[in-house]
C-alpha cells in the first residue's frame, strides 16, 4: 500500500512539475516575441536563455550566439556556442565564431572558420575577409588567391563597411580588394613602393571617400621619402 502511495505521489508530482514546466515555455516564448517587437535586445537574450535552458536545442544556442554577437556581446557569443573548427556546424554557428574571434582581435582562429564558410559557399564577401586575415597571419601569397577572385567576381554596386574612423562608412568592394592588393604588393616588394602606391590610387579612384586607402597612400609617400632630420646644434 504504502509502495503504491508512493507511486502516486511521484507521478503527480511529475505531472506538475512538466505542467509547470510547459507554462514557464509559453511564457519565456511570449516573452521573447514582446522583447522582439520591443527592441529590447538584453530582454530578447534573456528570454533565448530561459527558452534553451527549459528546452535546449542546437537552434536555440545558435540564435542566442547570434544575438549576442550582433549586439556586439562577442566574448558572451563564443562562451554560448565554442570557438572550436567543427564541420557539422551550421552556417549560422560558423559565421558567429568566424566574426566574433575576428572582433577580438584573434585572426588565426578566424580564419579557421571563414575558410568553412567560404568552402560551403564562395562570394566575394567572405574573400574579402580571407584575404584580410590572411595578411594579417603572413600568408600572402593565399591572400592574393582571394584578392583575385574577389576582383573578378565583386559587381560594381557591392560595398564593403569600415570603421576606423569615429563614423563607419561604406565603399565600393572592389576598391577595398585594390587596397588589399596593394598592402600585399608591399609586403612582397618593399622596395618598390610606387607599385603598392598606384594600386592605391586605383582603388581611391573607384571610391574617393576610402579613408583607410588614403591613410594607407601617406604612410607609403613617407616611407618613401622619409623627413629629414633636424639637424643638432
């Protein structure tokens, strides 16, 4: 009797607590969608933890690394979802880790994942950033493979955003691969700063407005013809 008593009050007590349960999911799922309509992105990260916690899923972890890295949470990103090189990923997954170890600062490990996404699926875009990282790591020849794709497949309305200025801007992607190509000219030829030079000129001539190239053009004119030092009393 006293087994079957037991039994009972186990049971009902599961019933409750997987009532209790389903409700907190509809309620995290109700709250999630107010968070949405609201623009409430800390609200929206709350709910997508509750709503992983009470029910995880490879799709709800990746939604919340997504979010976190959108809303420039890139540390918060990878503790969600790992910053290892893993094939079985989704798009989405990779494209979080590839742009979060980017943003800090961790260029090796970025490009590990930007080569996954560019393998599933080559564009100009994701060679842009290849060719970046790559000069960044020292592989240039690897970075001029990209750079020429990304000149020969770019179209003429893609832009590409930089920030080094206090307002980001947009230009024209085609001119950010010349500037790329330039960089790479003198790395591999240090000694003939004209050629790095023109290929700057061609991609300030696409896009006058390309910040980052012209502060690129002055440290090359100086390098060229460094100041000449004062001389001592």
């Amino acid at each position: 009797m006293k087994k079957i008593v037991f039994a009972l009050l186990f049971l009902s007590v599961m019933t409750a607590s997987a009532q209790t349960s389903t409700e907190l999911q509809k309620h995290y799922e109700a709250f999630y969608k107010q968070m949405r309509l609201q623009g409430d992105v800390q609200g929206v990260i709350n709910a997508m933890t509750h709503l992983n916690v009470l029910s995880p899923s490879i799709e709800r972890r990746d939604t919340l690394a997504y979010i976190y890295a959108n809303d420039g949470q890139h540390l918060q990103a990878l503790n969600t979802i790992g910053i290892e090189k893993n094939e079985s990923d989704s798009d989405l997954a990779v494209q979080v880790k590839a742009v979060s170890l980017k943003a800090l600062n961790q260029p090796k490990r970025a490009l590990e994942q930007f080569e996954v996404l560019y393998a599933r699926a080559p564009n100009p875009y994701l060679a842009y950033e290849l060719g970046d990282l790559k000069i960044q790591t020292g592989d240039n020849t690897g970075a001029m493979t990209n750079i020429e794709y990304g000149l020969a497949n770019a179209k003429d309305d893609m832009k590409y955003a930089f920030y080094e200025r206090q307002e980001p801007y947009e230009v024209s992607l085609k001119a950010a691969f010349l500037h790329l190509k330039a960089l790479v000219q003198y790395n591999n030829d240090k000694d003939n700063i004209d050629a790095a030079i023109a290929l700057i000129d061609e991609a300030l001539a696409l896009d006058p407005s390309f910040n980052l190239a012209s502060l690129s053009k002055q440290a090359l004119e100086q390098r060229k013809n460094p100041p000449v030092a004062e001389k001592k009393n």
